[in-house]
C-alpha cells in the first residue's frame, strides 16, 4: 500500500467532553456512589428497551450471575450454554456451584445448534443461555418452542421457578444493547437478559452493565408463598414480582444489607440489616454518569455503526469470505462485532493476516476461541473434539476494528489492507 502508514485501534471508547463534565458533576455533588444518577440510568435504559425494571451492576457477568442467584439454582440444576461464546456466559455457573452443559454452534452459524439444544434438555435444566453474539439477536423464537415442547421435563423448586413453569431463558445481551428483532429490543425478548457496559462495547460506562427483565406476570402481586425461596427477605404487601426482583438483586448487589447507602445517610438512620451473607456488584453514580450521556448520544452512535458496517461490507463482497448480516427486514444489530471469516483458510492463515495487518498499525482480534479449548474448561472435562462446528467458527476468523472513532480515511485505510492481504494468502 502507498498510504501512510496509521495507528488504528481495535475497539477505543467514544467519549467527549459531555462525558467528563457529567462525571466532573457527579464527583462534586458529593454522591458517587450507588445514588440518583444510578437510578436516573435505570429508568433511561427501561424506557429504551421497553421494560418495567432495570438493575444497573458493575458487569454484564454479574448481571447473568444474578438471574442464578434470583432463580435460586442447586448444585444439581442445568445451565445449558453455546461453546462459541466469551468465558462470562460459563462462568458464573461455576460462581453459582451449579451445572454447566455446552451446546455446539450451527454449521456456519454463530449461533447455537438449536437441535442439540433440545438433545441437551433433561429434568435438571433451569436455564438456557443463548448469546446476541456480535450484537445480533439470536432466534428466541425457537429457543422458546423447544422450552415448550420440554416444558413435562420442567420441575421446579422455588415459588419463581413454579410461577416461570418452564426453562428460563437468560440471554447474554453483552453485545446487543440497542439491537431489536420483529419490532422487539434486546432486552424486552427473553425472560432475563443482561448487557455490557464495558469499556470495548457500543454503549460504555467504562465497567458496566445491567438487568432487564420480562416476565408475563411481573406486575402480578407476589402471595406470601411466593417469598418461601428467600425466607430472610421481609415481605413487602402488594408488592408485585417486578418489584421483588428488583429489591432482590439491589440486595444481592449489596452485601444483603437492607438499606443502601443514600437511605443510610439520612439523619439518625444509621441502622441497617444484612438479609443474606451477599454480594458486591454495584454500579457507581460515577459510571452511571458515563452512561447518561452515552443515552443522549446513542442514536448517532449506531447510525455511525451502520455505516461503517456498510461500508465495510461493500469493500469486501468480493472476497471468498462470510460476514455477519447485521441487518435484515425483520432485525437490525447493535453492529458491534466485524467478524470475517476467511473460506478455506486455517487458523494459521488468519493469524498471518493479523499479524500484517498489525505491521500496517492496525489491530485486529478473533472472536472467540471456543470455551472448550481453554484450560479451566478441559479442566471441567469439556473438549472441543465434542464442538466440531464451533471449532470451524473459530479456525479461520478474523475482527476488523469496528468503532465510532474510525474516520472515513481510516475505514478506507482498514479495508484496503484487509483486501490486499487476504488477496494475497
């Protein structure tokens, strides 16, 4: 190439002046921790993705473990997830001591085998994890006739659990904040989804993420036997389902401790309880700050995205590769991952195109390494030889950077390399 030679990160958080002066705002109120801008963000987010509740934590990981801990699993009990996946997805089945169970990917689709799925299905299984990977929204519509049709296998052992009366359905949203599919949000389609506002996703507060969910009975009032499942956590009268899990995970989220810190500041209101020996996963007013004008900016943001996604696919569609299809006439993604995969290469093949691409000055990733070819995974005797299809996912795969600081110069810059070194293998 005879174009200057450039520094293009892979995945940069957009931030302006709007963003620090909002968090210069917030360090001066005086409240920076859990406060009312936390709580502000919460309402946004609800109104955006069109539910009654939002819990705004410190990750998307806590977000996911949090639906266990809610759903109150037992070693015993299933959590059934795709191995094409990033680690958090799994993990927070080992956190929770329950049962993790991997379902190999489509065959040429990142998205889980649904057919194996439906095999993996016993009268243990709680939850099933699919993932909006690379910000698309995956087929909930099938994973909820499979739920159905495995609906006499279901046997629950809490009052939420029997009010659900079937396999819960926990979507990993990490990459699809703002994605929507048949005129639903991200957010509003599974029982529970978690999102990602880490500091590589579309929508950051730099360490993030929250919960929605969307259950039919939600406003609902929750019976006192509906509380059986947590018998240190007082009952609340009238108080409906959305409400009890969102004073439920604002305990988990706090040590148990029955008062949050603004409650605890007012005058002579010192003293607190602690329901259960919790956890430690709130977000900040600091972060919160983040996103409250990440909100304000967000629509730019994925118009830019689309954008960039376009061209992007206009500079390689007569490369021997496949793209995701972010956008179609029933759903758009978020547009947060570019992954190509490279027809007919090898790993090796593709790690020489991200190593020139590198010498070029641009950083490119892979996503993902399948969970079963990593170390903690084998160590649970998961191994990839079970996982063929998400293996060939995996073996040729390359992420161009995909960001909104990316000038048109830049994109231009990125895509001509890319076809250069890929025309060249």
């Amino acid at each position: 190439m005879n174009m200057k030679l450039r520094n293009i990160p892979f995945s940069p958080p957009d931030m302006t002046e709007k963003e620090a002066q909002e968090v210069r705002e917030a360090i001066l109120s005086g409240w920076i921790t859990t406060g009312p801008r936390t709580k502000k963000l919460e309402a946004q987010i609800s109104e955006y993705v069109h539910t009654d509740k939002t819990v705004c934590l410190n990750s998307a990981t806590a977000a996911l473990e949090m639906v266990l801990h809610l759903l109150d699993l037992k070693p015993e009990d299933e959590v059934i997830v795709p191995a094409y996946t990033y680690t958090a997805t799994a993990s927070v089945t080992q956190h929770m001591g329950c049962k993790l169970v991997m379902v190999d990917s489509q065959k040429d689709n990142v998205e889980m085998d649904y057919e194996k799925l439906a095999e993996a299905i016993t009268e243990h299984t709680k939850v099933i994890c699919p993932v909006d990977l690379g910000g698309i929204v995956a087929n909930y519509e099938r994973v909820f006739e499979i739920v159905e049709q495995k609906k006499s296998l279901f046997k629950p052992s809490n009052a939420l659990q029997a009010k659900i009366g079937r396999i819960v359905v926990s979507a990993d949203c990490a990459h699809s904040f703002g994605a929507n599919q048949k005129g639903k949000m991200a957010g509003e389609i599974a029982d529970f989804s978690s999102f990602s506002f880490h500091a590589v996703k579309n929508f950051t507060t730099a360490e993030g993420g929250a919960l929605t969910w969307n259950l039919p009975f939600g406003n609902e009032q929750v019976p006192v036997s509906g509380l059986d499942y947590m018998p240190t956590v007082p009952k609340k009268e009238g108080e409906t389902w959305n409400e009890l899990l969102y004073r439920l995970s604002q305990l988990f989220s706090l040590h148990g401790q029955n008062k949050d810190a603004l409650a605890k500041t007012k005058l002579g209101a010192w003293e607190y309880d602690i329901i259960g020996p919790w956890y430690k996963c709130n977000m900040t007013d600091i972060m919160a700050a983040l996103g409250l004008v990440q909100m304000e900016r967000y629509k730019g943001i994925l118009e830019r995205r689309y954008e960039i996604v376009r061209r992007y696919d206009d500079a390689l569609k007569d490369l021997p590769v496949v793209v995701l299809n972010h956008k179609g006439a029933d759903h758009c993604g978020s547009h947060h991952l570019y992954l190509v995969r490279l027809l007919g290469k090898t790993r090796e093949d593709a790690n020489n195109v991200i190593e020139k691409m590198a010498e070029r000055g641009i950083a490119c990733n892979v996503h993902y390494k399948p969970l079963p070819m990593m170390t903690a995974y084998k160590a649970l005797g998961f191994d990839i030889k079970d996982y063929p299809n998400a293996y060939h996912l995996f073996e040729n795969e390359v992420s161009l950077p995909l960001h909104t600081k990316l000038s048109d110069e830049e994109i231009e810059y990125v895509t001509s390399n890319f076809v250069e070194i890929v025309k060249s293998l």
